[in-house]
C-alpha cells in the first residue's frame, strides 16, 4: 500500500501547534499565579529559565540517544509529556503543599515534550519524499506561530467569556491536541533519515568546518527572532499607548502573524525561489528593522519595524536547517538535536545582550536594540561565507 505522509505532515503541524501551546500558555498566567497563590514575580520568573533549560537539555540527550531510542517511541512521548504537564498544571499546585512546585514539575514534564518535538519534527518531515523540501519545511515551521497567535487569542477570548478563574479547563482542553497527535504519531509513516549506524557522530560534527557556519547560522537566527520577540509588547506599549496586558497580547501577536506570514510566502512559492538569496534579503530587512527600532524617534516607525521583524526573521529558522541538511545528509538527528540546540541558545542569549546594554545605558531600550543589530550582521555575512565556499 502506498504510504500516507500528508498524515505525517500533518501530525507534524500539530506538534509545532503543540510546542507553541507549551511555550505561550502558562506565561498568559504569571500575574494569576501571583494573587492565587502568592507567588513573589521574582520566582515566576523561574518558569520560563526552567522551560528553556529543560528544552537544551533535551537538544543534547536526543543528540546521543534518540537514533537508538527510534523516531516513532520518541515522538509519541514528546506529546504524551506535553499533555501530562498541561494536565499538571490544572492539578499538581493544588495537592503539592507549595503550589509553586507543582507549577514547576508541570512546567519541567511539558518542556521534555517541546524539546523533544523541537528536535524531531524537522528531521522526521526531511526524511518524507516530498519535493521541494525548503519550502515544505518553511510551512512546516509556520504553524509554530499561527500556533503561539490562536494560543494567546484563543485564550484571551476564552479568560473574556468564563473568566480566567477558569484557567484550569482551559489547561485541560489544550492538552487534547497533543492527546489526540498520539494516535497521529503511533500511525503515521516515519522514515529514518540515515540507517542505523551510518549517521555521522557528535564527534565529526564538530569536526566539520561546514557544521560550525550552520551553527552561527541557527545562534544568529535564534538570537534575531527573540531578541525582538522579548521587546515587542513594550513597542506596542509606547507606540500605541495601549494597556500593558494589552501590549503584552498585541505584541507578541503581531510580531508571530508576520514571522508565519513569511513562511507560508516561501512554503507556497518556495521553488520559485533561491532559499540563499531570500535569506540574504531577509538578514538585511532584519538589520534594517532593528537600526529603525533603535534609531527612529517616531513610535509609529519603531513599531513598524518591530512588526516587519517578524516577518525578516520568519525564514531565518528553517531556512537554515534547509540549507544545512543536504549538504550534510549523514548528519542525522544529532545534526537536528545540535542545531536546534544552537537556536535555543541564541535564542537566551540575544534578548540577554539586549537586556545587559540596556541597563547600562541607563535603561535605554534603543541602545540595546542596536546592540541586538549585531547578530542578523552576522547571519548575513555566515550565508555570504557559504555563497563563496560554493563558488570555491
């Protein structure tokens, strides 16, 4: 029988959709925790090192183990965990005498499923016989942020009818996603990018000179999506002169409608495209946004730029690991694991470096924006590396 991978593509759709809800639920409920339970902000602010620790813990385990562990076993666990820790949440703070550790074991078991679906969606949609891989991946990658718009929409509007009291029904029902792409997982077709054994090691990885420009690749691209990301609700803030929970919803969502409005563009068009040149071109409109953001003395333009940022930065991710695979086709998954790896921490330390210049430059965001400038500069001149090995 012929196998079905519009079945794959789409149980791989749900599992970014699934990533997405992981990272963009619980934030929506920091200010809840903090009155229910007296939770003091500064250990809520626990909550998201936990979650990003946890996912490049798990980058680094599926570099060793995955391959022997298999892609189908791992792939169901990473949505079994998502839904046990959204589960969790509704229930552990209540039987755990501190609430707030239960918020952080639910936090910890729903971040093993997201770094696992982080790691192995990507590799398992490259492994499908599709053609035009860039831009199947493109799209692939877009339902990440149509995920994070209709989780924060869907969740503002559900907080407006019942009331965000609440909250744990809604827990509950967004944990049927994951719950449901179990089954979607268990049958699905999966192939294996490499054969047992023949896939490269960590160690000839890491003594590839190409591996290394796909790192920068990924740290810089990381780097340039959450470093504006992280600012986004405080442009819609000054320049709209919205409420902080407001710009916090309004932000955030329109920065993700024109990151997934870019990657549906190239997942549509894609092979009428060249994959180095768009990146090139969306390297340079991210640097632009930034120096406007930075520079520009209107609100209005700063948040233009923010916004249209979005929309640079939204090929960057896996235009990179579309790049990377076919020039290194024994990677494997560890190839997959160090990659996302290499987004995770580019995706800390970015908004880090926005932050620190900030502070000393007198809390003054426009010089830690232009700071943040440094790293699509970056991304520009590794793909400008990559065109001239080419030639070479």
């Amino acid at each position: 029988m012929k196998k079905n991978y519009r079945k794959t593509l789409i149980a791989c759709y749900l599992g970014f959709i699934t990533q997405a809800i992981a990272a963009n639920f619980t934030p929506l409920l920091f200010l809840k925790f903090h009155k229910d339970y007296g939770i003091p902000l500064g250990k809520i602010a626990l909550i998201p090192t936990v979650f990003f620790l946890t996912q490049l813990l798990i980058d680094v385990f599926c570099a060793r183990f995955v391959d022997r562990i298999g892609y189908r076993l791992s792939v169901v666990v990473s949505e079994a965990a998502s839904a046990l820790g959204l589960v969790g949440l509704a229930v552990l703070p209540e039987l755990f005498p501190d609430p707030f550790a239960g918020i952080l074991l639910s936090v910890l078991i729903y971040a093993i499923g997201s770094g696992l679906i982080e790691v192995l969606v990507s590799p398992i949609v490259e492994a499908c016989p599709f053609e035009h891989k860039d831009a199947v991946m493109s799209m692939l990658h877009s339902f990440y942020c149509w995920g994070c718009v209709g989780v924060i929409l869907l969740s503002t509007v559900f907080f407006a009818l019942f009331g965000i009291g609440h909250w744990r029904l809604l827990a509950v029902l967004w944990s049927l996603i994951p719950l449901y792409n179990i089954f979607n997982f268990a049958t699905c077709p999966i192939e294996r990018l490499t054969e047992e054994g023949e896939g490269m090691t960590i160690g000839s990885l890491l003594r590839t000179p190409f591996f290394w420009i796909a790192i920068l690749l990924m740290v810089c691209a990381g780097a340039s999506e959450l470093s504006m990301a992280q600012w986004a609700s405080a442009f819609v803030e000054s320049a709209l002169g919205f409420s902080k929970t407001m710009g916090d919803l309004i932000g955030p969502c329109l920065f993700a409608v024109a990151m997934g409005i870019s990657r549906v563009i190239y997942g549509k068009y894609g092979e009428k495209m060249n994959l180095h040149l768009f990146m090139i071109g969306s390297g340079i409109l991210c640097f632009v946004c930034y120096l406007v953001t930075a520079l520009s003395a209107v609100p209005l333009l700063g948040l233009a730029g923010c916004v249209l940022c979005g929309f640079s930065v939204g090929i960057l991710w896996p235009g990179t690991i579309s790049i990377t695979s076919p020039r290194l086709p024994q990677g494997g998954t560890a190839l997959f694991a160090l990659l996302a790896m290499a987004g995770d921490l580019g995706g800390a330390s970015g908004p880090s470096l926005v932050g620190i210049v900030t502070q000393h430059s007198g809390d003054q965001m426009q010089s830690g924006m232009l700071a943040g400038s440094i790293f699509p500069l970056l991304l520009i001149a590794a793909l400008l590396l990559i065109s001239r090995k080419a030639k070479e």
